[in-house]
C-alpha cells in the first residue's frame, strides 16, 4: 500500500509502474480526487471546531451576565443550522 503523499508526489512514476504490471483497474486519479475532497472536510471540521471553542469560551461570562444559557444555546443552534441550510439550497 502507498502513502498518499507518495502518491501525490508521484503520480506520473506510479500510473506507470502500474501499467507496467497490469494494473489498468485502479483509478489513481480517483484516489487524489477524494483525498482533496477528505482535505476540504478536514479544514471544514477545523474551523468549526475553532467556532464551538469560541463560544465555550463565552460560557463563564454569559452565566455571569445572568443570561440564560440554554436559551443562548438554542438560539446557536437554530442560526448554525440556517446557515447550513442556506449553503445547501
């Protein structure tokens, strides 16, 4: 099995190598498709988990303020989740 980054590194070397030995079934260009795709999710995943680190950090504050924190929190969610519908629409 070949590491990914040796992969990307490459790329021309091994689809020759595996032409060389008979392997026309496996679709590298494939594989690299997908890791970009697994890269986009993974800085995706990133920054929200900078977002949910943000607003932990207003929980001691909000409790201090005397606001209602599950009121807060549902408020969160609702507004995450409109901005997610709108990218999806």
């Amino acid at each position: 099995m070949l590491d990914i980054k040796r992969i990307r590194e490459n790329l021309d070397d091994i689809k020759k190598a595996m032409d060389r030995r008979g392997e026309k079934e496996f679709d590298l260009d494939a594989v690299i498709a997908l890791d970009d795709e697994r890269r986009e999710l993974l800085k995706e995943v990133e920054v929200m988990k900078g977002e949910m680190n943000i607003e932990s950090k207003k929980i001691p504050q909000l409790i201090k303020e005397g606001i209602d924190y599950l009121e807060y929190l549902m408020y969160q969610t609702k507004k995450f989740l409109k901005e997610k519908l709108m990218q999806i629409i």
